[in-house]
C-alpha cells in the first residue's frame, strides 16, 4: 500500500467511526421533529413532541431535580477534587499516598452497579445507627459527588502536572505565604481545569441512572430515572424532544466554554510575551 | 481585625497543619464514600437474610462482640450454575467488547495523532462531544434504529439487500453494539494520547534502515504504544463487566449479564445478602485487571 491509499484509508477508517457515534445522535434529532406516533415511521415535521414535552410535568419536575442536584455535586466534586489533586501533586511522600492515588481513580472504572449498591448499603447501615440521612436528594447527591470527585482530581491533577510550578516559587522567593501563593497565583491558573472540571461533573451526575436509582427514595425520581423506566416500556417520541434540547444546550454550553478556554490562553501567551518585552 | 484572625488561628488545634488538611479531606472524604462501603457489603454478605431486615453478623454480648459468618449466599453462589454462566458470558461479553473496540480505535488513533496539527483538537472534541450528551439517550437512539421497522432495517430493505427485516434488537448483536458504541471513546482517547507523544525519529531511523513501514508498524509502533493500549483496554473491560444498563435496554431475556443478576436480585427479590456476595465475586473479578489500572494511573503521573 503507497502512502495515497494509506492516507485515503485512515480518513475513511476516521469517517466512518466518526459517523458510527454521531448517527444515534442525528436519529434522536431528527425523529423529534416527526410527527408521528410510531417513533420508527416519518410521517411529517411537526413541533408536537416538543408541545407533549412541555406539558409532561412528571418529566419536568424530573428535570429540575436533575438539575438542582448536578449543580450541587459539580460543586462538591470540584472542591473535594481540587483538594486530592493538590494533596497528590503537592506532597510526593506521605503515609498512604498510593492509597489514596487508588481510592481516587477507582471510582473511574468502576461497574456502577457496585458503586450504588455498596454506598447504598453503608448509608442504610448509617441510618439504622443514628436515624440519618433519609435516602433521597442528599443520598443522590453523595453517590454523584464520589464519581465526580474521582473525575475532578484526573482534570485538576492533569493541570497541575502540566503548570509551570516557576510561578509559584516565584511568589514564595517574594515572601508569599504558602496559602497566599495558592490562593493568589495557584488557583487563578487552574481556573479553567476547575471550570471544564465542573462542566464535566455536572454533565456525569446529569447522565447517571444507575446511582441514583440505587440511592433515591420515594419521590426523588431524576430526570434519566425517568427516561430510563420509559425507554424499558418501549419508545416514546417525547424522549426525542428531550434528548434535542439538552443535545441543543449541551452543544452551546461546550462551544461556549472552548471559546472561553482559548480565549483565556490567547490572553495568558500576550501577558507573557508582554512581560517578556518590559 | 487582626485580633479575630489571631484568635481565630489560636482556636484551631496544633496538630491540624495546611498540610493535614489538605491530605486528610479528601482521605477521609473516599475512605467513607469508597472503602467503608465494600467492607459493609462484604460484611452483609456474609450475614443471613431475615423476613424483615439483614441480621447484624455482630451482636453485643456484654462488652465483648461474638461474630458469626454465614456462608450460606456464597454457597448457593456456587452451586448454582446460572450465576457461573451469568459471570462467564458477562467476561466474554467484556473481552469481546474490549477487543473491538481496540481494533476500531487503534487505526482511529493513529491516524488521529498523524493527521495534520491543527487539525488535531478538533478531532479530540469530536470524540469527546457524544460523550457530552446523555449516555442514556444514545442508548434509546440505538433501540429506534435497530428496531424491526427501524431505520437500519427499512434503509437494507430500500436497497434491496434484505427481503425481510433482520431481527436485530434484544439480540447479543445490539448488545454489542451498544457497548462497543458506549465504550470506544474510552479505547481511543488513551491511546491517542499515548500514540501522539510518539517520537517520529525511531519510525524515521527504521524507515532509513530500509524496513516496510508494516513492518515498522508492528515492530516499532504497537510495543511503543503497549502502556496506551493496556489502559484503554482496562477502561474498557473493567466497567463493561459489571454494565446494566445497556443489556437492559439493548440486550434479549437471554443476555446474561451479571449487572442485571446484581440489580434484580437487590431491587426484585430484596436479597440483599445474595447481592452482596454476588458484588464481592465480581470485585475479585476484576480485582487483576483493576490492579493493573491502578499501577497504570500511578504511574503516567510519577
């Protein structure tokens, strides 16, 4: 094979795979404008599941709980994340470390049914003993917060590996105090790792149905516990709608936060080759 | 002002150092959340299931706790020959998932990290960006178009291929697919990042040495990239072993999948001592290829 076909080879090898995972994607799009019944047949476009959507208060209620309780863990999960992260950049030698390296990527990979059913059975445990918590929106909360934390360290300590570690000892040959160096030059820098780390958790604890479904109790139903009991029944063209507006938002949100990322990089090259020049 | 931040310091105890704290949160914080956990279901699976509740393995008599096991979950474990057949087919589902989705992504990645610079992040975000949308909805996409009047079957249909709808859906083949299509982000990714940190002068020295650059590949390009390979492969194995929700939703009756087992026999028959031992085998499971995982992570930040 010359290097022509090889080359024709790998972008019709890339095409392909590119068009595998984006085909389920366009289907969902394109079938939510359809307006028939039977989600399989095209009969014409028409704006009714979007009309069935907005009056499905079950999914709507479902939606701002899954909102509600992604803001929270994005917001847990970043915070927890940033301290292992730091504690695992930071400090090369202490008791534990490997320990602690492990129990911070185990959740990663993890089957999710064994993460649900095992947090589940220690909070049931933890009720019986002192009364609390109540299985439901803090319940929910915890599971998506320990797979979020997970993440979050992998984003943050990536950051931290590739950050130029000069500028903090910088500050500190300048008299800093070690949480005024990390308070006024460390975490400005890692402003957009913990950005894209929230935008990931937010999206992780969004997607899971598997946690939540082992960790909700009576009237705590999310909105992919939902999606999910319905997609077992059968299909539904309001799942459609659904999937378009989020596909829709989510889209937005990811441009928008790339844009804002370069933006932030373009800025920080123009300081330097500014500080360069004075 | 300063008096409060002085008072404020003073209240806080010697030991609790910056440094304490900022190790000690985040112990703490996956001590409780992921270790405590795993010791409780191995504690309930080795208690027995009553009417009501699980009895407690330890009860107090006097000051000193007498401990019993019961054996009982994982004997039934054993002897049942549907929970070994669930465990095997779950393992070849995941080895099969595993090795298609090296064999896609591996010339997907390569080719990636020798397209053109910057063209790269791009092709990056193309593959991060399904990920972005629900995981759960892809799935649904696949039931519409792997149904018997979906859309794959009406366009094989349209050209003439097939005379009658091909029964795909609830088959081990839209399982498949729903799995290698869910996990293959996974696959490409590190193997993309291994691939394009690859030092282009050894295929150089082997192409001025005269070798076939097939030969190169094999002999040069695949050992190099062995650390890439085996962390998709571990991200990818690990969490298919244990999935639920695509065999639910995408597998037949007779899909065997141990997640399912995990899930009915907790929420259907509220066995919760029997789900417990049957987590406990599958963590030991994985227990291997999670070590190798575990050493890998280690190791890339060292």
């Amino acid at each position: 094979m010359n290097s022509t076909a090889l080359k024709w080879f790998g972008r019709s090898w890339m095409l392909l795979v590119y068009a595998f995972l984006f085909l389920p994607i366009f289907t969902l799009v394109a079938y939510s404008f359809n307006d028939s019944q039977l989600v399989t047949v095209w009969s014409h476009a028409s704006l009714r599941w979007y009309k069935a959507l907005m009056q499905d208060s079950d999914l709507i209620a479902a939606v701002m709980l899954s909102l509600k309780i992604a803001f929270l863990s994005a917001l847990v999960s970043v915070f927890f994340g940033l301290f292992s992260a730091f504690a695992l950049h930071r400090y090369r030698r202490f008791t534990g470390r490997g320990v602690l390296s492990s129990l911070a990527s185990t959740p990663l990979v993890m089957p999710d049914v064994i993460v649900g059913l095992s947090l589940l059975l220690m909070l049931v445990s933890v009720q019986q003993a002192l009364g609390y918590p109540e299985r439901g929106l803090f319940t929910i909360l915890l599971g998506h917060a320990l797979l979020g934390t997970a993440y979050a360290t992998v984003v943050v300590r990536s950051r931290l590996t590739e950050m130029d570690s000069k500028l903090e000892e910088a500050a500190m040959d300048l008299g800093c105090r070690p949480w005024q160096v990390f308070s006024l030059v460390t975490l400005p820098l890692l402003m957009p790792a913990l950005l894209s780390a929230f935008l990931l958790t937010f999206t992780l604890s969004f997607d899971d149905v598997v946690l939540s479904s082992f960790l909700s109790g009576p009237g705590y139903s999310t909105m992919p516990m939902v999606i999910f009991s319905r997609a077992r029944l059968g299909l539904n063209p309001s799942i459609n709608a659904l999937a378009t507006v989020t596909i829709v938002v989510v889209t937005l949100v990811v441009i928008a936060s790339t844009l804002y990322s370069l933006r932030q990089d373009r800025q920080r090259k123009r300081d330097i080759a500014q500080a360069q020049q004075e | 002002m300063a008096s409060l931040m002085q008072s404020l310091k003073n209240s806080i105890p010697s030991w609790l150092t910056g440094r304490r704290l900022v190790i000690g949160l985040p112990y703490a914080w996956f001590l409780i959340l992921a270790f405590l956990p795993v010791l409780i279901v191995l504690k309930i699976s080795l208690s027995e299931m009553q009417t009501t509740a699980v009895s407690g393995m330890v009860s107090w008599q006097g000051t000193w706790p007498s401990i019993k096991l019961d054996v009982s979950s994982y004997l039934f474990l054993a002897s049942d020959e549907l929970y070994l057949a669930t465990y095997l087919s779950s393992i070849s589902y995941a080895f099969y998932t595993t090795l298609i989705c090296l064999g896609l992504g591996y010339p997907f990645a390569y080719f990636m990290a020798r397209a053109p610079k910057r063209w790269q992040a791009l092709l990056v975000m193309l593959i991060m960006l399904p990920f972005w949308t629900s995981f759960l909805l892809r799935i649904y996409a696949w039931k519409t178009l792997l149904v018997n009047n979906g859309l794959i079957n009406n366009a094989l249909l349209a050209l003439g291929w097939i005379d009658s709808p091909i029964e795909m859906l609830n088959t081990p083949f839209s399982l498949m697919i729903g799995m290698v299509y869910s996990y293959l982000p996974f696959m490409i990714l590190p193997l993309y990042a291994n691939l394009s940190k690859l030092d282009g002068r050894y295929l150089e020295a082997a192409a001025d040495l005269g070798c076939h650059p097939f030969k190169t590949f094999w002999l040069i390009t695949v050992p190099l990239s062995k650390a890439g390979i085996v962390a998709g492969c571990m991200l990818v194995f690990i969490p298919a072993v244990g999935e639920y929700v695509i065999p639910e939703l995408l597998g037949g009756p007779n899909t065997l999948m141990i997640g399912r087992v995990l899930w009915d026999e907790f929420f259907s028959n509220n066995d919760w001592p029997m789900a417990s031992a049957v987590t406990i085998v599958m963590l030991l499971l994985i227990m291997l290829p999670l070590a190798i995982y575990n050493k890998l992570q280690s190791k890339g930040h060292a």
